[in-house]
C-alpha cells in the first residue's frame, strides 16, 4: 500500500493552495511589482522553492496557405504566431518544509525592466503581460496560482487614483481663514551662476545654460542642475579640418580639383550640443507581398536615405534590393499573399538641441569611448560655445518622430503594400551632450559653402560643395 501511496503522489499535486496578491495591476517600464504570495496547506510536504513566473508573450495573427488533401488544393486560414520577449522566474523562498493547516505570507517587490514592451491588444495583434505564483515540489506537479494579468504603459497612461472622499460628520461652527497665497516663482532669467557668481549670458531662447567658467549646467527656468552632462574633446587643429574639407569638397568624379579654386574665408570652432538617448523599439506591420518590386525600391530608398550607416553598408543594401527586385521579375506566376510581421531595434539616437536648423550637419554619430564629464577647462578659449534650445522632452518628442520615421521606412522594405504600421517606443533618460564641430566657410564661384567636420574624429558631418566643377 505504501508504494501505491507514493505512486500515486507522483502523479497528483500536494494538497495546498497558492495565491497572489499584488497593490495594483497597472505598471510603467521600470517599476516594481510589489505584494505577496500566499501559501496554505492541507498536508505536509516539501518544496524545492516557491517563484513567480513572469512572461510578455506577443500574439500575431497572419493567414498561410497550406495544401488540404480532401479538397485536393490549396487553403488559406489564420494562424496565431506566439513570441516570447521576456520570461523570468525569480524565486521568493528556497527549499522549505510546509505543514499541514499552516498560512505563510511571502513579500515580493519584483522590478520590471527600463525597456519594458508596452501591452497592446489589437484585432489580430496583442502583446500581454502575465504574473503566477508556483509551489515547486520535487517528483510531484507543481502548486499553481491564477495567472494574472498585468498592464506595461507609459508613466503618463497610467490611470491615477481618484481623491479620497471627504466623510460626513456633523456642522461644525464655520471658521474662516484667509487662503495662503503661495510665493509665485521668480521668472527673471538668472544673471549669474549659482554656483561661482560668474556673470552669464542668457537669452529668451535657451532652456539650458552653462556656466563657462566653473561649466555648471542648469535649467534656467528651475535652476537645477543637469547632471548628465558629457563632452567631446576636439583633437583637430584648424589647418587639419580645412584638409578634411578639401578633401569632401573633391568627392565624386565631377567635383575632382574643386578646392584648388575653392578660398577659405573663415574656419571656427564651435561646441554644439546634443541630446542622446538609447531607444528601443517593437514594430508590428502588416502587407502584402508578391505584387511586385516596391518592396525593394523601398528598401534601396532606405540605403540612400540612411544617415546611420557606413557607405559600404549603403552599397550591401543596394545589392541586396537590386538582387531582390530581379528575381521578382523572375516569378511572373507569384500571387499576392497577405503578411504579419514584426521586428525590433535598439539605437543609440542623438539629436540637435537647438531649435536653429545646421543644414551643414547631416548626422553626428557620438562616439561612447570619447565622451568625459563636462568639463569647461577643455574647452579651448576661442572656441564658440552653444547653449541648449530644445528641453528634454521636447528632444525625446523629436527623437521619437524621427525613430517612427525610420521603423516605418524598414517595415515599407519588406513588403510590396504597407497596410498598417505600429511602432512602439521606449526611450530611456536623455543625456546632454557637447561636441567640437568645425565650420569650414569658403568661396567658389562667387557662391558661398560650409562644411562641418567633427573635432572628435576627424569626419566631415556634410555642408555644400558644387554638383560639378565649374570652370
């Protein structure tokens, strides 16, 4: 009989039960999960540990055609393709011994990550967040709680609690105070540093300012200190950066020559700043394909227009597109098929933080290994230094148009009709960056140019120069 008893444990659970309680069931990117598990049992048993299992599992829905073989021919239907983008199950107690009639509470405070996908729940896409408590028993199935499910939003999506409701009591004998007026902040821009006294500079325009004498920055409409603040160090002298000029002006077979006669007029070394942020994305699109060869246009538009990457990778792409479109041409008989897919980017994104455009500057690829701690005494005396004009949230509202942008372009290469497109953003904290940007004036021609050559390292970041030489 007791080998009877101990088979037949192995194929039921132990007689408890399992259940979890959390504070709330909304979360940001970020957060904590916090409440607790609790356990109760009707006999004793061991457990190897008690866990919670958290997974963001994304659903898409896509038709395949497949071959029936009592209809003899081919089929369409819908399948749900299943992607798990994060899974973990973090334990909230080792090996115990659990007795019978016994209650245990165990409290968890689980941190989601900074680049949590956000929920979404679409007719034939949703991306869910779900939360379970387990028991695990050794030689026996596993004690298992309901799986609830939680919702990942932005901070500013999230609902707030509404006010507590003042209770009724009695009438009481009306008092009457005079309302305290609260000090109105003091909107006059500073006019010297919080920190050393030096006098500074400031305009209507700037959000940021930077002392240049200590280099503490600030905000000039709270007066707080911007902490993350980074810098390039220029590693060009002015001769080095004309050269690199000349030699952008010479680029390409028609324009062979063209700084002989170009006149340098003015060669200045500027610090323009920048916001940097990392950015993750999750893009789910849905088209159709086998219709012709836009796809690949697309994707050729895409290697032109793509300022991130190097030429040699442009050129990759070209191919690649080129090779694409010919064997569209190839398959005269393929038939148009509707598709669902999805894909994911992590970028390292920088953007202006002056609201002046600098047509000069295509796109600044900040180099991590380079950048040090602000520091003013690096920058050489008679190198122009520019203030921040656009907020930080004003940049990340910059950078996330421009990441949409760009997700949208990818999505447009892989298939011939774009139907639909959904990009999902998360965009960590912003960093302010200054970087040395050489602006090379020079003449041909009676018309005026400008080049820009990154003080860092050497590359021209774009500016002017002739379609052809001109004689």
């Amino acid at each position: 009989m007791s080998f009877l008893r101990k088979f037949k444990e192995r194929l039921v659970s132990p007689n408890a039960s399992i259940s979890l309680e959390l504070a709330k069931w909304y979360f940001s990117p970020g957060e904590s999960i916090s409440g607790n598990v609790i356990v109760k049992a009707n006999e004793d048993f061991d457990a190897t540990e008690v866990r919670c299992e958290i997974e963001c599992v994304e659903e898409i829905k896509s038709r395949v055609s497949e071959y029936d073989a009592s209809s003899k021919r081919m089929v369409e239907k819908d399948v749900w393709n299943r992607i798990i983008h994060f899974s973990e199950k973090p334990a909230v107690c080792g090996p115990i011994h659990i007795r019978t009639g016994s209650t245990q509470t165990f409290p968890i405070n689980l941190k989601l990550p900074v680049s949590a996908w956000l929920t979404y729940k679409g007719v034939d896409h949703k991306l869910t967040w779900t939360i379970k408590s387990v028991i695990a028993v050794k030689d026996r199935p596993d004690v298992t709680s309901k799986t609830i499910e939680i919702e990942v939003k932005e901070q500013q999506q999230i609902p707030q609690p509404p006010p507590l409701q003042t209770p009724q009591v009695a009438a009481a004998p009306t008092i009457v105070e005079t309302a305290k007026v609260s000090p109105t902040p003091n909107l006059t821009l500073p006019t010297n540093c919080i920190r050393c006294g030096a006098p500074l500079n400031i305009t209507q325009e700037d959000f940021i300012i930077t002392c240049r004498y200590c280099g503490f920055t600030m905000t000039v409409a709270t007066r707080e200190e911007i902490k993350r603040h980074s810098m390039l160090e220029n590693r060009l002298l002015a001769q080095q950066a004309v050269e690199a000029a000349q030699k952008y002006m010479d680029k390409g077979l028609f324009r062979i020559g063209v700084s002989k006669d170009a006149v340098i007029t003015n060669v200045k070394l500027r610090y323009v700043p920048f916001w940097v942020c990392q950015v993750t994305t999750n893009t789910y699109f849905r088209g159709v394909t086998g219709t012709g060869i836009m796809g690949e246009i697309h994707q050729a538009q895409e290697a032109v227009t793509d300022k991130r990457s190097s030429g040699l990778a442009k050129f990759g792409k070209l191919v690649l597109a080129g090779a694409k479109a010919y064997a569209e041409t190839q398959q005269k008989d393929r038939q148009p098929q509707s598709v669902a897919y999805s894909f994911s980017n992590t970028y390292i994104w920088p953007t202006l933080a002056r609201r002046t455009i600098m047509s000069e500057i295509n796109y600044y690829d900040v180099p991590a290994a380079r950048k040090v701690p602000f520091d003013v005494g690096r920058i050489p005396p008679d190198a122009e230094f520019l203030d921040v004009e656009l907020n930080e949230e004003e940049a990340k509202a910059k950078i996330r148009a421009e990441v949409e942008e760009k997700e949208r372009l990818i999505a447009c290469g892989k298939v011939d009709t774009l139907e639909t497109c959904n990009t999902n953003v998360a965009i960590g904290e912003a960093e302010l960056v200054h970087a040395p940007v050489w602006f090379v004036h020079y003449t041909l021609k009676g018309e005026n140019y400008v080049v820009a050559v990154d003080g860092c390292e050497g590359k021209v970041l774009g500016g002017g120069r002739p379609l052809f030489k001109i004689k």
